[in-house]
C-alpha cells in the first residue's frame, strides 16, 4: 500500500506544479471526483505477512482545483476509499481518508499538506515543500503498529 500512496505522492507533487501553472494563468476552478472500485494482488502486504494477500479498495477521491492570482489554496484532493484485505479466508479492513492540499505561499512556494489517515504509514499531519522534499511537520508514525496488526489477522 505505500507504494500505491507514493504513487499517488508522485501524482500530487507533479500536478502541484500543473496547479501553479493553472493558478498563475487564472484559469476556472475544476471539480473531479475519482471513482475508485478495484482489486490488486498486494505484493506489500504479501511480503510483510508472508502470506498471499489480495486487497480490494472502494471509495472516491475529489480533487478541486482553485483559480485565481496569488497566494492561498491551489488544490485541495479528499480521499475515502475502503480497503479490505484477504489471505486464506482471513480478511483485515482499513481506510486511507484525509486531504491532500496544496498551499501557495506569499513567496511563490508550495506546500503540500497531507492529513488524515494513511494505511501502513501514519495518521495526522505530513507537511512538505513538494520542490526540495523538506518535511515541514511531521505525523504520528504508526507503520509499524498497523502492519503487525495486519499481519496478526491475516496469518491467523
């Protein structure tokens, strides 16, 4: 799962740079909401527990994006998505729900606010500069908490 939430990283930190260029052009607020509905082989799962797991995730994400000259919110992405984990007729559930938004500082910076709950990673605040990859403010760690749980449950 943290690879498919580093991807989605990625994704944000290379639209934040799409967002500052919309933003500076004044371009018209988007509204999107992501459908997302699928079932993976999870290989990150898979090798922590030791056993073949397979996840399914369900749920939105809505990304809205903001116009207009300046500092302020550029993007603002809320995701919900519900995920259960199976292996050998054990199942484990879990959320990944929170914000992802993207700030524009009085000095042309960006920040990237991350907060909520992400699985096998933290809950709370993650706060980066998505350019230099500083970490602003740091989050409640709980991988290590979360994996062991998981892991209890879907090796029985």
């Amino acid at each position: 799962m943290i690879g498919r939430r580093g991807g989605w990283l990625v994704g944000v930190l290379l639209l934040a740079g799409l967002v500052w260029t919309t933003v500076a052009a004044g371009a018209a607020p988007t509204f999107e909401r992501i459908t997302v509905d699928e079932a993976f082989a999870d290989e990150f799962l898979t090798e922590e527990c030791g056993v073949p797991v397979t996840t399914t995730a369900q749920g939105h994400v809505i990304v809205r994006t903001f116009s207009g000259e300046g500092t302020g919110v550029a993007q603002v992405n809320t995701i919900s998505i519900g995920l259960t984990a199976t292996a050998g007729g054990r199942t484990f559930r879990f959320r990944d729900v929170g914000a992802d938004v993207v700030q524009i500082k009085p000095d042309g910076t960006l920040v990237l606010l991350i907060s909520g709950q992400v699985p096998f990673a933290f809950a709370g605040v993650l706060k980066i500069d998505p350019e230099t990859e500083e970490v602003i403010l740091e989050p409640r760690d709980r991988s290590e908490e979360q994996l062991a749980k998981a892991c209890r449950v879907l090796t029985g």
